[in-house]
C-alpha cells in the first residue's frame, strides 16, 4: 500500500534516498550487458558448430564460463506468434481484438526486437542471439522450424490474422449486439 506521496522531481544529490542505489544498479547492469552478450555469442558459437542437439551441445558450460557458475539451461519454448489477439470476452461490451505481442513460453521480457530478429532475421536452422526488450537477459536462440515456412503462405495468414472476420470474438459480439438492440 501507499506510504507516501513524493512529487516528481530530479533529485538534487546523490544522497537523496534510493539514488545512490538505483545508480549503482544501473551502471552495473550496463557494464554487465556487454559480457553477459559476449558469453551468449560464445555459447551460441557452440551450438552452431554442434551436431548435437542444444542441451547436449552446452550441457557441460556454465552461464559465466567459471567453473562455479551454475550451469547453462535449455528450454523449448514450443511454438509461438509474433503477434496474437485475446480470445477472451472484454466485459464491458467493446470489442477489442486488435493484436499484441505473442507469449513466449520461458522468455522474460520478449519485445518487438526480439520478435522481429526471430521471425525476420534467423533462419530455420541457425543459432543467434537474441536479448529481452531491457537487454537484462541475452537468449540462444536456434530457430527449429517456421510456420508458414513460404512467403505465400505468411502473406495468406498475415491477411488472415488482420481480417475482422477471422476473429470469431468479432462475429459473436456482433450478434449478441444486434440481438440485444432488437
């Protein structure tokens, strides 16, 4: 709950309560990104280079490349969409189906960037890697497989996802309107 209500303001010294630490937070995580990305590049390279599947491929690496680091984990994050609509009822009446970012199973903070470099710019087969919207996790990402896998085919979903009538929501709250204004 509520404990106090501060006004916006630029802090006037670093002494001011909780500055000093969200600096230090901050500068941290700025000079770790550059070695987190650079030990994902390196993963990535040994994934690349594998015959073996993910989890074999790394399954003796650590997160930091220490040998007391924890180990490097894989998770299949299963198939996923850059972009999806609610198949839920908006309670109060409108008909919101417009789209939004996919979910992607075991991927914190996945934003547009991650989405375009996974579906625009990796290849089904290769390896990259790819950060969160924050850059506060780098991911290995080895693209299995993409559905549609021809242009044809994605032009004719794409059209598809955009098109009203391809939303089931869209045509039930219209009839639940035109029969309620009976």
């Amino acid at each position: 709950w509520k404990i106090e209500d501060v006004a916006e303001h630029a802090p006037a010294t670093i002494d001011e309560p909780g500055v000093k630490d969200a600096v230090v937070k901050a500068w941290r995580e700025q000079k770790a990104r550059p070695l987190a990305e650079a030990r994902a590049k390196a993963l990535s390279e040994i994934v690349s280079k594998s015959d073996k599947p993910m989890a074999e491929a790394v399954s003796e690496q650590t997160v930091t490349g220490d040998k007391e680091s924890l180990f490097v984990t894989v998770n299949s994050t299963g198939e996923f969409s850059w972009l999806q609509r609610s198949s839920a009822a908006n309670p109060f009446g409108a008909n919101d189906s417009s789209p939004r970012l996919g979910a992607v199973n075991g991927v914190r903070g996945a934003g547009s960037k991650f989405m375009e470099k996974v579906f625009d710019e990796i290849k089904p087969g290769d390896t990259s890697v790819v950060p969160n919207e924050d850059m506060s996790i780098y991911y290995i990402v080895k693209l299995e497989k993409r559905t549609p896998s021809t242009d044809s085919e994605a032009t004719v979903m794409k059209d598809n996802f955009l098109s009203p009538a391809s939303n089931p929501l869209v045509d039930l709250a219209s009839n639940a309107a035109n029969s309620y204004n009976r």
